[in-house]
C-alpha cells in the first residue's frame, strides 16, 4: 500500500502533476513502454504510474530513477530563471524565432515545425547562426530541444 501523501500546497500538487505529465510525454515521445521504463529505473509499473499522475507519496528517489532512466536528470534542474522547464509545444512556430526562421528558408513563411525538426535545423546549419543575434526566447528553445530531444548535447 502506498503511504500517505504529505500535506503540500496547490501550487506544489500543480508542479507534481506538470512533472509526471512531462515525464510520461517525454516516455511515449521516446516510445518506450511503461514497463520498460519501470524496469530500466528499478520500480514497479504502478509506481512509475503514481509518478506519471504526480502522487507526492512516491519517493524523489524513484522520480530521479525514472528521469536517470530516460535520459532526463539535469531536466529536473531549475533553469537559470528558477523555473522548472515548461514542456516543448507540438509545433513550433517558425515566426517566433528569428535565427530559426532564416534557419529553414524552404520552409514557407508562417510555417510550424516540430521540435525533432527544429533541433535537426539548428544542429545542421549552426555554423550559418548568428548566435549573438539570438533572442532570451530562441535561447530556451535551444535549451530546452538539447535537454529534451538531444540528450542534453547539441551536435554542432
């Protein structure tokens, strides 16, 4: 039986619940099965479910296992603004992101990429950015494509 939850705030249960559904999205992005990630962390598959649905009774030790098992441990490092990393979008669009924009010149004005597409432009044509020129925003996307998709490594 699992113990009993602590007594944590709203704000707290909220961040819980992002980080699980982050993990989990991250997990399927990855297409691994939630019995192999369980496993690859050393739990069972309804703690890594409990971890998944943000349950604040599961140890920090079996949410660090899972991210250490899906490659995503400094993921769970504050970023430099003291804010958990917001999770990437779907589609990003090419228009907010000026270097990435001049980056994907075939691709139309106004277009969307996905994120893998997105890691893919900047890590083939890095030697063509300007990366004094990129903005605050391009920056954490950059940041935020290496810690999710690349492994924490950008391949320039």
């Amino acid at each position: 039986m699992p113990a009993a939850a602590p007594d944590i705030t709203d704000t707290d249960r909220e961040l819980l619940t992002r980080l699980g559904q982050q993990l989990r999205r991250i997990r399927r992005d990855q297409k691994v099965s939630a019995v192999a990630a369980a496993e690859a962390a050393g739990m069972s598959r309804v703690t890594l479910h409990r971890i998944e649905q943000g349950e604040p009774s599961v140890s920090v030790g079996a949410w660090i296992a899972l991210a250490h098992a899906l490659g995503l441990a400094p993921a769970l490092v504050e970023t430099n603004a003291g804010q958990l990393a917001e999770p990437l979008p779907q589609r990003i669009r090419l228009a907010d992101y000026a270097q990435l924009k001049a980056l994907a010149w075939q691709v139309h004005a106004g277009e969307e990429v996905t994120p893998q597409e997105a890691l893919q432009l900047y890590e083939r044509n890095w030697r063509h950015l300007d990366a004094s020129a990129l903005s605050p925003a391009e920056v954490r996307l950059v940041e935020a494509l290496t810690r999710s998709i690349g492994g924490g490594r950008l391949l320039v």
